[in-house]
C-alpha cells in the first residue's frame, strides 16, 4: 500500500484483503497472497463479457495470450474475460520494477486479447 501511494495510486482495500487500483483508466486488483509472500498476482478482470455464441472465440483468444504473451494469463470467469499477471518474487522485491511492469503487460495483453478475438 505504502509503494503503491508513493507512485500516486490511490489504492483501495476491499473486503478480501485484496488491493484495488486504477491504472490507464482500467481497474486492477492485486491479490492478498499472504499464504504465499512470495508470489504476486495482478487482475486485469472483466475485460470482454462474452455472449454464448462468442464464448469459444473469447476462449480461444484467452489461449492465444498465454501463449504469447510472457507471464500473463487469460481465463474465462462466467463468461468474462480475465487476465492475471503472475510471477515469484524474492523476500525483499524492487516494486519498482515488477508492478509497472505487470501493469503495462495486462494493458499490453488487453489488446493482443482484442486484437486475437477479431482474426
């Protein structure tokens, strides 16, 4: 919380535990991994709700990303898209060089999400 308001987020904690920021005008949550301190995981959630007949292109552009795509995840939730930036990180990390990162990578992901969904 105290690297997140450093760098002028205004980071909210709901009642999972779980951090919720605003990053290029999306929403991100940084999950409470406390049962495993050395694991971070970023949400890019609800990036594409998909109709039933849309269901099999939106998965299919979910498995395009974690294929091409360097530690980012897509996944379907209920018919939403997803995408999770997830890595290990060291006892003491440098947030200031994984979150931004991660950050850029989900929004980077979003298009090639996008870009996968209209082949």
């Amino acid at each position: 919380m105290d690297y997140l308001r450093g760098q002028g987020f205004r980071p909210e904690l709901d009642e999972d535990g779980d951090i919720r920021i605003k990053y290029q005008m999306l929403n991100f949550i940084i999950f409470d991994n406390t049962s495993d301190e050395n694991y971070l995981q970023i949400a890019l959630p609800f990036i594409y709700e998909a109709s039933d007949d849309k269901l099999i292109d939106a998965l299919l552009a979910c498995n395009e990303v974690c294929k091409g795509r360097k530690v980012v995840k897509g996944t379907m939730i209920n018919n939403n898209a997803w995408l999770f930036f997830e890595v290990l990180i060291d006892k003491n990390p440098d947030y200031d060089d994984i979150i931004p990162r991660g950050l850029e990578m989900l929004v980077g992901a979003r298009q090639y999400f996008y870009d996968q969904l209209n082949k």
